[in-house]
C-alpha cells in the first residue's frame, strides 16, 4: 500500500463511521416489509450493485477536493461504517428501527452493499488517482 493510500485510509475511517450513522438512521426509515418480504428484499439487493459502482463514483470527486487517494479513501470509508455496523447491530440493534428477522436481513444487507462497494472500489479505483 502507497502511502498516499494509507493516509488517504486513514482519513476515510471516520468519514465511514459517520455514513455508518446515517445509514443506520436511514435504514430504521424503511418499513420491515422491505427486508422480511423476498420481491422487496431483491429489489433491495439489486440496487445495492448498482448503489456501490454509484459510492466509488462519487468518493473520485470527494477524495480529490482534500487530495487524498480514491481508492484508500473508500476503503478507509467502508472499514469505518463497517465497525460502526458492527458495534451498533452487536450493542445497540434497535438504531436501525428493526427486530427478530428484519434485523437479520438489515445485517444480511449491510454485508452484501459493503462487498459491492469494495468490488465497484477494486474496479473503478484501484491504481488510478
């Protein structure tokens, strides 16, 4: 890793635990049938492809207004929304507005964007600056 790339990771960690926090917030905004129900769940799913291509997209223009690496600065973005994830849905579940098996398919959904967003990141900005 460059070192422009780990400071630019560094840099996007706690950018990511704030995203983490408005998702979550976001997330507790979506009726439960969205997540327990299978056609909404796909639907969901499916935009989770096209919305990590859109985050590696918009986190080009973002990372050069503070000169920072693409690629390191969504990584470092995804790893920080990823702990905040994972602190919230082990220490306090209820932010995310869904209980019993809505919040199973809420985490379910929460590793699927994170593995598109890290693909679209590997594809769109990886080696480029």
């Amino acid at each position: 890793m460059k070192l422009a790339e780990k400071r630019a990771f560094v840099v996007g960690i706690p950018l990511g635990l704030a995203i983490g926090l408005g998702f979550a917030l976001f997330i507790s905004l979506i009726p439960e049938s969205a997540f327990t129900e299978s056609l909404p769940r796909t639907l969901l799913y499916a935009t989770q492809v096209i919305a990590g291509a859109l985050f590696a997209l918009v986190f080009r223009p973002l990372a050069h207004l503070g000169r920072w690496d693409p690629y390191g600065l969504l990584n470092g973005a995804a790893a920080g929304a990823m702990l905040f994830d994972g602190l919230a849905l082990g220490f306090w579940p209820s932010l995310y507005g869904h209980e019993g098996p809505a919040l199973t398919y809420v985490a379910a959904t929460l590793l699927w964007a994170f593995a598109w967003i890290l693909i679209a990141n590997q594809v769109i900005n990886r080696g480029r600056t």
